[in-house]
C-alpha cells in the first residue's frame, strides 16, 4: 500500500456500549502511534437494545432484568471500571445511570456527520452516557449538549422527530446486521478486514500494519447484539 493512500476504518457501535468506549480509546491511542498512510475513520450505527422505552430504565434494575443478578454483572463492572481507568475512563455505573433508548442519538450523530462533527459528537455522547450519567432522553439534556455545537433546540426536535433520518439509521444497523456483525465495537478496515471487539492498541497497529494481509486476531471484548451481554 501506498504511504498516501488512505486506510478506511468503518466503527460499528452503539453509545450504549461501554467496550465501544474502550475500544475508541485505544483505537485512538494506536492511530497516535502509527507512522503509515493516513487514516480515516467513519461511525455507524448500532442498538444493543432497540425496545428500551423512552423513559428509559435504571441502568442497574436494567442488567439485572437481562442477567439475573448484581452478583452476575458485578464482575463485568469491576472489569469495565478497571480498564476504564487505565484510559482515563471514569465509568459510572451508580443509582443516576440510566439505560435509554439510543436511536434518537444515532439520528443527531447523522446530521452531525454530513456537518463535519461525528466523531466529536460520539465522543460527547459516551463520555455523558458512561462517566457524567446525564439523561440522554431528556430533550433539554440533549439541547444542552447540542448547544456547544452550535444547534438550537428547533433544530434538535426536528432531527430526532424526522422519521426519514431514523429510516436511514436502522437501514445502516441492518446492512450490518446482514453483514454478519454480531458484537459490538466492530471495526472494518478498507471494507474487507474486521476486527471484533475493543482489541488491544497492539493489535489495531498490526491490522494498520497488514492490510493486504489476510492476517487473524481473536475476538476482544464487547458487547454481544443478540443478549446485550458485555
């Protein structure tokens, strides 16, 4: 490959996702690394769970529901506070955090693309979600945040209201999901490499590295689309 060609990597991931959170870190981490051709990264969408009503629930009564007890998830949470930190991830999982329905946050993260600002509007998105616990079904919350980029609330309802732009977000989800995706982050380079899960810097920079190599990587750790499991 050419030093100037550009290397693609298409993110598949949901803001309801803690390993999508890890795994954009240490993306990150590996890219201010790499040394080679230039690299650029696309977002798109995914629901771990699309029938979480819109008042959302309790993020902890919520895992409960799904695994059966704090004792079966606590394991998971330690293991996600833990590597949280070692990237500067304060993981809140306490009595404010709340699951929501993240379709509305993919429509705003759409416009927020064809406007320049995806990645800096994900990177709010998980940080309020995962470490600040703000209600991201909360219209005001959302005109809140929307604000620092320059939306007024008009502009905010509008998108979330547009059921074309919501139609174009499960198109995307769907494409993946023929795709074979079935955990999430999932990264794909150049359109033809995937890599599973939020994969060691390590391994990001040997998938930069050969990607005109049919090279393998065991799955990292994610959060699986059919049981929502992480």
């Amino acid at each position: 490959m050419s030093e100037t060609e550009t290397i693609k990597i298409d993110i598949v991931s949901d803001i309801a996702c803690p390993w999508c959170y890890v795994g954009k870190r240490r993306l990150e981490s590996a890219l201010a690394e790499w040394k080679g051709a230039p690299v650029e990264v696309e977002w798109h969408p995914y629901q771990l769970d699309p029938t979480i009503p819109a008042e959302g629930l309790s993020r902890k009564e919520y895992l409960i529901n799904k695994f059966g007890s704090l004792a079966r998830i606590q394991p998971m949470i330690d293991n996600l506070e833990s590597t949280g930190k070692e990237l500067g991830i304060e993981f809140n999982f306490g009595e404010q955090a709340l699951s929501v329905n993240t379709l509305p946050l993919h429509q705003l993260l759409h416009v927020a693309g064809e406007e320049g600002f995806k990645d800096q509007l994900k990177e709010r998105f998980l940080k309020a979600y995962f470490e600040e616990t703000l209600r991201l079904n909360d219209i005001n919350v959302l005109v809140d945040i929307m604000k620092d980029f320059g939306w007024d609330k008009d502009k905010v309802e509008q998108i979330i209201a547009d059921q074309a732009i919501a139609q174009n977000v499960k198109d995307q989800i769907a494409h993946y999901q023929q795709r074979g995706v079935k955990g999430v982050p999932f990264f794909v380079i150049n359109n033809t490499y995937g890599i599973s899960g939020a994969q060691p810097k390590e391994a990001f920079l040997q998938a930069l590295a050969s990607v005109k190599s049919d090279i393998e990587t065991e799955d990292g750790a994610s959060c699986d689309t059919e049981t929502g499991e992480c």
